[in-house]
C-alpha cells in the first residue's frame, strides 16, 4: 500500500519520480478526470490553512472529491474513539486518507490500521512529508538540488517542516546550517544520524555570519502551541527577524522559504524582494499534493 508517513519512506528516486510528475501537472499535463469517483478523507485533528484547503483543491482539480472533520470536537474523538477505531472507520468511506494529528507517530500507528493509503499532514513535532515535498519542489524551479548550501532558521526542534527537509536534503548531499534559539536545536537524534550518513551539518549562532554563502534559507516560526507552559516560548519568541538588510549582499539566487504561517520573523518588506519565494512556495503545494494523489490512489 502506498502510504506516505515521512520523507524517509521515499528513495531520492521516488521523490525525483514525484517532483517531475508535479512538473508536468504545474504545466497542465494531466488528466482532469484521473480520480473521478475517488473520495479523499481529510482528518485534521489541528490547525491548518494551506495543507488542508490544497489537498481538497488538489483532489478536485484531479475529478475527485473530499470528505472530513477539522476539528477534534467536530468527531467521534470528543466522545473517547480511538484513533485506530476511527482509521478503521473513515478507510471504509474513501481511497484514501490525509491525516494530521498533535501527536508524533499517529500517522504511522493509522496506517496499521487503515485499509487505504495514508497520507501524513504533519504529526506533532514529527514528520510532514508533502510540506518537503513541495519545498523541493520550490527549490528545484531556481537551482539544482545536489549539493546546495540550507540555512535552516527558527524552531528546529519542534519544527516537523525541519525535520522532514533535513533529512530529504541529505539525498542530494546539502551542507546544512542550522539556527535556533537556545534550547531549540535540531534534536540530537536527526544530527547524529544525519552526520553518520555523511552530510554536513554545521552550526551557527547568528545568520548574518553565513547568509552569504547560503543558497537557500529556509525560515520557520517559534511554535507557540509546542511549548509546555507561556513562559517557554516568551523566552524565546522574536529572537529573530529577516530583514532586507540582512539580505543586503546575498547570492543573486538566493531565496528565502518560509512553510507559513509567519508572525514576525520575516519583515514584509522583504515580500517585495525577488529572494521571497514563500508565497510561490505556498502555491507549489498543488501540483505536488495532485501527484501525490495520484500516486497513492492510482
């Protein structure tokens, strides 16, 4: 079965395979009937914006059509239903299921239970293999992939967007440069197996030492709704800010990605410079969701 819980389930192959079919899609290379009569479940027991709204865009412009909750109370959960019970439930109404869920691991647990695909939308501090998806993807339009300088800048140990890129970029041998606020680093787990592997992965404490060797720098938020208690994530909210200053003597291709939603770590004034691709990057998520699609219903 062709479920997609974390980037590492692909080979650099797959992912290859995926990003080319989401080419050809962005092109307008592909069959608008392709899932005709197909039904996707979306289950998203948190927030979302854009990978909830373009997966359901995704499987309509692809013939098919969507089902779902938004919300824990919304479901059977707020009664005390398992996840397991309600997987097994939901596979009996659609070819397949997007997923998203506050705790890491859910996906792979619902994909025990499932008789259809799933597909993982980000599981708590875990993985969030269709957002690196389309981040590849993002980066592919301006660059090749292999060998590449990342900065990777905000919440690294929270961050599922990090966590999945970091180890899809370690296919095309990245040099990685992480930045984070103190106590939010990139887990010692992801660096150990990642330098065992052979990429670089190379710290920092301030982004202006080494945005100018950067060819991407890839911007997340401090995530408030991961921090135990108010005080944590005080502590460490707005302790960093792209400005076009900072980006003042860049790489001409550099650009600047953000998963989204942004607070203030990227001043919009920055919107206006040709290294803001995080809107663009948002967009992206179509043609990579509709391939996705069509590779786990297909």
């Amino acid at each position: 079965m062709n479920h997609i819980i974390s980037i590492r389930d692909l080979e650099r192959t797959d992912i290859d395979c995926l990003l080319d079919k989401a080419a050809l899609i962005h092109a307008n290379c592909y069959d608008e009937n392709s899932l005709k009569g197909k039904i996707l479940a979306l289950l998203f027991f948190e927030p979302s914006t854009r990978t909830r709204m373009s997966f359901d865009a995704a499987m309509a412009r692809l013939g098919g059509t969507s089902i779902g909750v938004d919300s824990v109370e919304a479901s059977s959960v707020a009664k005390g239903e398992t996840l397991a019970d309600t997987i097994r439930v939901v596979s009996g109404y659609a070819d397949a299921i997007v997923l998203r869920h506050p705790k890491e691991g859910a996906a792979r647990l619902a994909s025990e239970f499932s008789s259809v695909p799933i597909i993982n939308a980000g599981d708590g501090a875990g993985q969030h293999p269709s957002q690196t998806l389309l981040d590849l993807y993002t980066i592919r339009q301006s660059m090749p992939l292999e060998g590449i300088k990342v900065g990777l800048l905000g919440d690294l140990r929270y961050g599922r967007t990090a966590h999945s890129l970091a180890y899809a970029l370690s296919l095309y041998h990245a040099t990685l440069y992480t930045l984070s606020p103190k106590g939010l680093e990139l887990p010692c787990a992801i660096t150990e197996e990642l330098t065992e592997g052979g990429t670089a992965i190379i710290e920092h404490d301030d982004v202006s030492t080494i945005i100018r060797d950067l060819d991407v720098l890839y911007v997340t938020r401090i995530q408030r709704e991961r921090f135990p208690d108010s005080a944590s994530y005080f502590r460490v909210a707005s302790s960093y800010r792209i400005t076009p200053e900072l980006l003042s003597g860049v790489k001409e291709r550099l650009i600047v990605l953000h998963p989204l939603p942004r607070l203030d770590e990227i001043d919009p004034r920055v919107d206006l410079l040709p290294h803001a691709r995080y809107f663009e990057q948002s967009r992206n998520g179509i043609p990579v969701r509709m391939a996705m699609l069509q590779k786990v219903i297909s």
